[in-house]
C-alpha cells in the first residue's frame, strides 16, 4: 500500500470520528480532533475564493472549540436538530515531512424535533493536517459551503 493510500485511509477514519461526533451529539470531543493552536472556519465558496479572511464561524484555538461546545450547551438557544454527514473520499493535494494538504467532499442533512428532513449543506473540508506518529491531527479545517445562503441554525458545527 503506497503512503498516500495510508494518509486517505487515516483521514477517512479521523473524519469518520470527527462526523460521528457531531451526528450523535457528543461534542464534548470535538476539540479533541484539532490540534492545539488551531483554525476551524466555516465559510462560502465565493469568501474562500476571494481569500477573505471572516467565516461564519471562526476559532483559532482548541480552547475556542472548547467555548463553543460549552456555549452551545449552556448558553445558546435554538431549535433542537441533529445532523447527518456523508463525507466522500479525501483528496490528497500534498503530503510534507510533517503535513498533508487535503480536500474532503461532504453534504450534510438536518432532521428537526419534528421529523422535517432536508438538505442542510453541502460543501468540501479544505485541511491542513498534522502528522503524528500514525495518528492524524487537523491543524486547519476550512469548512467551505457550496451556498452563499447560510441557514441562520448554524449552530452546530460541520
């Protein structure tokens, strides 16, 4: 098996993880996926052209992922809906002595309390990832959405 073949089956993994954290509300180890000194942004694929730099969401630290969750518990109100991911196969772009450059298709569907399904997202990870001995951690998470049109629920991460 090639190591490029290795790095798309640890990051498959890693998002399989990542995703079935969110799906099945244990935020709580979201975090854990990124690395300490971190960046997660969800954004449009217009702004990610353009290289602006705000995102919907925005945290440059583990920490800040930490305070998300906590606020999302605690302190926001919202509707209550789960998500569900399908997350394609991962493109590796670039692998370096220590980092892989990767993009992930995904789409992301929204089940509210009352049984309404529909389309949530749909979008790609745009990642720079950490090598850690065999484990995978993500340094930079570019969420970028295929939409312009953001639903306000964003409340959850992708």
């Amino acid at each position: 098996m090639s190591a490029t073949q290795v790095h798309i089956n640890e990051l498959s993994q890693l998002n399989a993880r990542y995703v079935a954290s969110i799906d099945e509300d244990n935020l709580e180890i979201w975090p854990r996926f990124f690395t300490e000194q971190c960046l997660y942004k969800i954004t449009t694929a217009e702004n990610y052209q353009k290289q602006r730099p705000a995102g919907l969401i925005y945290a440059d630290s583990r920490n800040m992922l930490h305070d998300r969750v906590n606020a999302l518990r605690e302190a926001n109100i919202y509707e209550r809906h789960r998500y569900r991911h399908i997350v394609g196969t991962p493109l590796i772009n670039s692998v370096g002595e220590r980092t892989i450059q990767a993009e992930t298709p995904f789409l992301v569907t929204r089940t509210m309390r009352t049984g309404e399904m529909s389309l949530f997202a749909s979008g790609k990870y745009v990642d720079q990832l950490l090598i850690q001995g065999s484990e995978l951690a993500i340094e930079k998470r570019q969420v970028v959405c295929d939409s312009i049109a953001i639903d306000t629920l964003l409340a959850i991460p992708l």
